[in-house]
C-alpha cells in the first residue's frame, strides 16, 4: 500500500501534470485564463487576492527551503537545526495566515455573492477543497506539529522521500509512520498537481510578457465633415443646448 500511495500515486500525479498542460495549450488556448470576476465584486477581491497571492510565494519559497534543500548543505553552511527550526516556525506561520486568510475571504466572496457564485464551476468547487486541505494541513505541520505537539523533523523523512522520486531509486518507505497531518498535506498536494492543467489555476504559467514588445496603440479624435456639424447643429437648435461633438 505504501508503494501505491507514495510511489505510484506520484508519478501518476507528476503525468497527469505535464500532459495535461500540454493538452489544455494545445486544445484550449482561449480557456488559458483565471476567469476573473472583478467585475461582480471587486472590494472583497481586492483584500483576499493579495494575502492570498503573496502568502503563496512565501509558502512557496518555505517548500522550496525546506523540501527541496537537503538538510546536509544547510548544515554545512553553518545553519544550526535549530536556527533552521525558528526561521521555519516564524516566516512559515505569517506566510501560512496570510494565505490561509486569503483564501477564506476568497472562499466567503464566491459562496455569498450571488453573481460570482453563478460563474463557479464544478471544478472550482474541487479545486478550492483540495487547495484549502493543502493549505489547512500544511498549517497544522509547520504549528502543530512544531509549537503544540511536540517537534517533528520531517526534513529526514518527508524531504528525502520527496527527493528520491525523481532519482532512480524512490523511496515510498520513508512516509510510513510520519505524522498524519504529513501524510494528508502530501496526499492533497498530489491530487491537486493532478488535477491542476483541467482547472484555472493553469493561469499560473501565464505572463504577459508580449506586452514588454508589443507596439503602442495610437488613438486620435474622428474627424468631423462640416456638413455633418452643420445638420446636428440644426438638430440642437430646439432644444436650446450646444452641439454635440
């Protein structure tokens, strides 16, 4: 079973992933979007969507930090466990709320106006469950499993393990007996990669980068034919108010 879920599940989440990226680019370009509705309700956007998006760069770069960078060269460049485990706890918490509380303004703003609430589709449903079970146990490890129960050093299980997925040699052994809350932010993160190239969040790989190269728009007045302005004028003239232009 540990093979299925920490070894097969990935690599089916990981294809799932790359394919359907390449898919959707090449079957729905003009569905490439986030579908914004700024147009039903901008004032509660306007508070969700930063938290939301610049919380998400720090869990982002917290992943990166400690998932991705094995725990030897942190070691090696002095960085002490438990300096590591402070930086972790504080920077990993207040980019864990902000995002946390993003996304809940978001959620309340989609559910409670009805306009934005009538363009959810049934794939936003999914994808706003599986994105705030990810987010939700993705808090409880970096609070619960360091500040209130206990400290859990998953930079020698859950980080290799992960690591060891794109060698040649995976390593699904390593996520046996870690903590529960692990196992669930792992799980809801795998079915949300695999799913990810069929929702918006595909807007992700989108930047407007042809606007760096892309020639000015000129705009000038029309021109007006003089007879023209001669019949409005005469159009005007019972009602007493200037000609319009």
């Amino acid at each position: 079973m540990s093979t299925i879920v920490w070894m097969t599940l990935p690599y089916i989440a990981f294809t799932s992933f790359l394919l359907g990226h390449v898919w959707r680019y090449r079957t729905d370009q003009f569905g490439w979007t986030t579908r914004s509705s700024q147009l039903h309700e901008s004032r509660l956007l306007r508070l969700g969507s930063p938290l939301f998006h610049f919380g998400m760069l720090g869990v982002f770069g917290g992943h990166v930090l400690g998932v991705l960078i094995p725990q030897s060269w942190t070691d090696a460049i002095g960085i002490s466990h438990h300096t590591y485990h402070v930086v972790a706890v504080a920077a990993g918490s207040v980019a864990g709320f902000a995002v946390i509380s993003g996304i809940g303004i978001l959620l309340y703003r989609r559910f409670t106006v009805a306009a934005v609430r009538r363009a959810t589709t049934g794939s936003d449903k999914v994808m706003y469950f599986l994105l705030a079970g990810a987010l939700i146990t993705g808090l409880l490890n970096t609070v619960g499993s360091n500040l209130l129960w206990g400290t859990y050093n998953y930079r020698e299980t859950v980080s290799p393990w992960f690591r060891s997925l794109f060698t040649v040699d995976p390593q699904p052994e390593l996520m046996v007996g870690v903590p529960w809350t692990f196992q669930a932010h792992g799980l809801f993160v795998l079915v949300l990669v695999a799913i990810w190239p069929y929702t918006r969040l595909v807007h992700m790989f989108s930047a407007p980068i042809g606007y760096l190269t892309r020639p000015y728009i000129v705009y000038r007045s029309k021109e007006t034919n003089a007879a023209d302005t001669r019949r409005y004028a005469r159009a005007w003239e019972s009602t007493g108010l200037p000609p319009s232009r």
